[in-house]
C-alpha cells in the first residue's frame, strides 16, 4: 500500500534521491513553506533487511540525532501527525530520518557543470574544503568516522551571510562508525576509498583523510586522481605501487600512464594556494595508513594543516609587461616594498620600474605602506612596466589544445573528445582572464595619470603659498638688516649673526623652490597635453577593446559541451571541428587587439614616462618633498 501524497498540511512534492537501501522525500507544509527531508527504507518487508544493515540504519538515525555542527546536514524532528501516519505505510518499521532540505543539490551537480570540468574557483574551493574539513573534524572528535565522503554526500545550503550565499554540509551517515576498536566492512564508493577499505584491512580514522584528500583533488582539477577511467581492479594496482608522495595517476594522450606529485596545470587556484595544497594531498594520499595518520613536521594534524592553508592571504598580480598572474603570501607585517622584491624576482623587473596598482583605485601605493591596508576584500594588484607595453613573446598552445587544432578532422569518442573540450574551455576561459585582466589593468593606469593631473591642481595652489610665506620672511629678514641697530643690539652679534645664516638658508631655500617649481609646471604641462592626446584617441580605441570580448566564446563552448554531451550516442564519434572554430576566434580577437595601431600607440603613450614623471609624482605625495625648508 502506497504511502499518501498529502497529509494534512503536508504535501510530498519529490523524491530528491535514493539508493539501494532509502529513499529520501522532500515534504511541503502548505501554509508555512516549510520544508522537510523524510528518509526511509525502501523496502517493502523485513524478509530483504539482514541485522546488519538494520543496525546501520539505526546507527544513521541515532548520530543525527545527537550531531550539532553548521557543516553536518541537521535532524529535524518531524510533526507527530506526519510522523504518525508515515509510520503506517513503513512495513520495515525502521525509523524515520527527518533532516533539513538543503536547497542547492550537491556538490556533484556543480563539478558536472561544463565550466568546472577543470575545477572550481579558488574562493569556491577553498570553501568547500574549509566547510568539510570543519564537518569531519567535529565528527572524529566524537570518534566517528564517516567512511563515504564524496561529491554526492556533500550538499548545498542557502547562507546569506556569506559572500556567495551557500554553506557546503556533509550528509549521509549511513555508513559512519563509531570507530571503540579497528573495524573491517567494505563499505563506501570505490573512487574515494582508502586502499585498507579496499583490501578489508583494519582501518582508522585516516579513511576520512583519504576520502577528503580525492574530493580536494577533485574539486580544483575537474577529475579524480587515479585513472578514473579504469577498472576498479586496473585502478588499484597502480595505486598500490605508486611512490608515496605521487597524487595524481593519469593516461596521457598517448596512452601511457603517468604519475606526479602535483596537481593538473589546468585548474582555477594560484601557485601560492597551489603549492601548499599539494604538500597536504602528498600526506593524505598517502597509500600506508599509519603514515597518513601521522601529523606534519610542526605536529600539526590534517584538519588543522590545512586550515591553516586555506587561511592565508595571498594576493595576486597581474603583469601586465608578461600578460601573466603571479601569487605571493602574505601578512599584516608585508610592505609593498617586500611585495615588489618577489615581483622583481619571478619577473626582472627592477623595483624602481614598477608601479602597482588595485582594483580600488588607490593611486598612492608607496613601498612603506602596508600590502594588506591596500586590498580590503580583493586580493588582485596590477603591476605595470614603466616605459614598457607587452612582452610578446612566441605564443604556444597548451598541449591538449594542440592536439585539437592537429587533429581537426578526426573523429572521437565522448570519453576523448570531453577531454580536448574540457582543456579547450579552460584555456579559453583563461585567455578572457588575462584580457580582461589587462583591459582592466589600462583603465586603472588612465584613471592614476587623471588623478595625478588633478592632484596637481591642489598641489601647486599650496606651493604658490608656500613661496609666497618664505618670500614674506625673507622680506622680514631684509628689513633687519636695512635697520640701524642700537649698542644694545650690537652686544648681541651672535644673535645677529644666526639671523643672517637663516636669512641665507631661506634665499637658498627660495631659489630651489623656484627653480623645482619651474621645472614642475613644465612636467605639468607635458601630462596636460598628453591627457588631451589621449582624450583625443580614446575614441579609436574604446571600439578595438569592446570588440575583443572572449566571454562570448566562453559560453559557445559551454554550450557546445552541454549539447554534445546530451545529445551523444553509444559508439558515436564526432569531429571537433566546431571548437577548433571557437578557439580560433578567440584567439583572432586577442591578435586584433594587441596588434592594434590605435591601441598600441594609445598603451605605449599611456606608459611612457616622462623625464619628470617622478618629481610630479612626489609633488602629489607631499609638497615637502620639493625641499622647502620654512
């Protein structure tokens, strides 16, 4: 007998999901909309339910009860009237596990979006992990492991308190044990098995380490870490004699299989977050267990190293010289001094030629100032070359992107071809990062020259009262010593002499501030009539920028993969011909840019200093810096 779709004010609108044990149902109350996730067992009668799998049921509903933690999906009790009549069509008479819905479906459904097939984000990333990371800690603290952590299992919650709305919450307890002594049950998705489950070896709670470490690996390269596409049998053979701090096995494209120690290039986070993570993935994925249980070198644990990883700032600079992003850690103590050392280091270009800028606005970045009173919430910086537009050096296709282009006309399998899509879209959505990058970068550099020009404006007012004031004492002085003095005075010579030196010091002073002034206007009127050169070309070349946007071919090959990927029959072959079109086109768009007459010229004016550049951008810091000594 079929369980009622309504009940009193309650109304089942869907089943949100369901395996070979449960099914989950999504409730309505009518008049409050509220919502309510009801799991039962789907059976039908006890004969199919051994002891074993009714104990893990009861398991299930008993730690929800009892868990209190924002990263873990919560128990909601259920109204006694729902409660009472669902228990009637419940023949297995288990119990009922009522949980909150969370609204936003799973992390599966998110990697599967074409635009992540080569990983989240940095900032999505990093919340992922810092939210699951915090759900399996709380969990082994009450010696729980939960042994099926996966994509699946980790759900999406609505959080306005967060800058992107969504708080990641682990579910599905099914299978976690309260771990009083070593266990042996082969339970969980074999993907994010640790070996030990595998081989039904004793195994602790270092399980969950293995489990999260290929969620992480997962999550920021778009794919699991051990050649997915093999057979479970296949897969763990390479897996048993990988090197310890090999975290990644994979087929080239030539079908040979490879092993590294650090993630796929093609991913969304930076080298400075990248570089870390992949020190914490050579700990977790490590193929002994008691090794993988052990803390790092400074006696942190796992949950706490990698905290602290996602914890760090990091900015990111964009060169515009290179068209390349760089990565930097830093903290409350990091001067842009320190900032345009590494700059200098991983780019050659020497300090004194850099001039950086934030997507703020704030033009008045000098080296003693702080990297983290100038960022706020976006840790992003632009460092130009003075004097210099782009480097262009030879330009080279990513590997997979080659093949693509090579290969035009062949026809492949959706395995193949999803691979050369994957690699083609990230590429394209990396070129329309650094184009949009560097038009962002050009407008941050037009709007500091207009600001330095409008500074100029304030400054030269208080220079004209600052020579004003010392002419007025050099009149005073004058005026002493046209005076006839009385013995009395002349007692006093040494007095009388002191005002004589101060009097030569403030002549001195004069000459140099009129001198520094002359020189000034002259700059001033140099970038007066650059901003109107520019003003003047701006026209030719706002045209050239609008037309060089990629994000249209970005959502071309969005499409072409959610299209191909619906539409793609069992032993079908396909040519990519259609995305070798996009890729082309964006590339033509950011060849016409660069090679641009009207934009080059307008860069090339835009960053060319002039002799006395310096001397102005001094005069807007502080109009003590023209030696006037009052």
């Amino acid at each position: 007998m079929e369980e009622p779709s309504e009940i009193e004010h309650w109304k089942r609108i869907s089943v949100l999901g369901s395996g070979a044990f449960g099914v989950v149902s999504l409730w309505q109350h009518k008049k409050s909309d509220d919502y309510i996730a009801i799991k039962k067992c789907k059976f039908k009668t006890n004969n199919h339910i051994t002891d074993k799998q009714r104990k893990r049921w009861e398991n299930e509903v008993n730690i929800m009860k009892t868990l209190n933690c924002n990263n873990i999906v919560s128990f909601k009790p259920l109204p006694k009237h729902l409660e009472t009549v669902l228990l009637k069509y419940n023949p297995t008479k288990l119990p009922l596990l009522s949980m909150e819905y969370c609204t936003k479906g799973n992390l599966r459904r998110v990697i599967n979006q074409p635009k992540n097939l080569c990983g989240l984000e940095e900032n999505e990333v990093k919340t992922v992990l810092a939210d699951i990371t915090h759900a399996v800690s709380y969990l082994h603290k009450f010696n729980i492991t939960h042994r099926d952590i996966k994509p699946e299992n980790i759900v999406l919650q609505e959080c306005n308190v967060r800058m992107g709305g969504v708080i990641y919450k682990l579910i599905d307890l099914g299978y976690a044990k309260e771990l009083n002594d070593s266990v042996v049950s082969f339970v969980g998705t074999l993907h994010y098995l640790a070996p030990e489950i595998i081989k039904t070896e004793n195994y602790n709670h270092s399980v969950d380490y293995w489990s999260l470490g290929t969620v992480a690996f997962e999550i920021i390269c778009g794919v699991l870490p051990f050649l997915p596409q093999y057979t479970p049998v296949e897969r763990f053979q390479y897996i048993e004699k990988k090197k310890p701090e090999h975290i990644c096995i994979y087929q080239l494209h030539s079908g040979s299989v490879a092993h590294s120690s650090e993630l796929l290039k093609e991913n969304h986070i930076s080298t400075c977050l990248k570089q870390n993570i992949e020190i914490w993935l050579r700990h977790v994925l490590q193929y002994d267990p008691s090794l993988r249980m052990m803390n790092f070198s400074d006696n942190t644990n796992v949950f706490d190293y990698l905290l602290n990883i996602l914890n760090k700032k990091i900015v990111n600079v964009f060169s515009i010289y290179a068209l390349e992003f760089y990565s930097y850690e830093i903290n409350e103590s990091t001067l842009i001094s320190t900032l345009k050392d590494w700059i200098a280091r991983d780019t050659k270009v020497q300090k004194s030629d850099q001039v950086l800028l934030s997507n703020f606005e704030k033009f008045d970045i000098t080296d003693d100032k702080y990297v983290i009173d100038l960022l706020e919430d976006d840790f992003n910086l632009f460092m130009f070359r003075k004097g210099a537009f782009i480097n262009r050096q030879t330009f080279t296709l990513p590997k997979y992107v080659k093949v693509l282009f090579e290969n035009c006309t062949k026809r492949y399998g959706w395995r193949e071809l999803r691979l050369l899509y994957a690699k083609s879209l990230f590429f394209l959505t990396q070129e329309d990062k650094i184009i949009t990058s560097l038009l962002t970068a050009f407008k941050l550099y037009t709007g500091y020259i207009f600001n330095l020009n409008m500074k100029l404006k304030t400054n030269m007012q208080q220079i004209h009262k600052d020579v004003t004031t010392v002419i007025q004492r050099v009149d005073c002085y004058y005026n002493i010593h046209n005076n006839n003095f009385s013995p009395i005075d002349m007692d006093r010579g040494d007095e009388y002499k002191k005002c004589l030196l101060h009097f030569k010091e403030l002549i001195a002073s004069l000459e140099r501030c009129i001198h520094n002034t002359n020189k000034l206007l002259t700059k001033v009127g140099i970038l007066s009539k650059r901003q109107i050169i520019l003003d003047k070309m701006l026209p030719n070349v706002t045209p050239v920028t609008n037309s060089c946007d990629m994000s249209e071919e970005v959502l071309k090959a969005i499409d072409l993969l959610n299209k191909v990927g619906n539409n793609f029959g069992q032993g079908q072959e396909l040519s990519c011909m259609e995305m070798v079109r996009i890729v082309s086109n964006a590339l033509k768009k950011k060849d016409k840019l660069l090679n641009n007459k009207n934009f080059k010229n307008y860069a090339k004016l835009v960053l060319t200093p002039s002799n006395g550049f310096s001397l102005v951008v001094l005069c807007v810091s502080g109009r003590h810096r023209l030696q006037l000594k009052m």
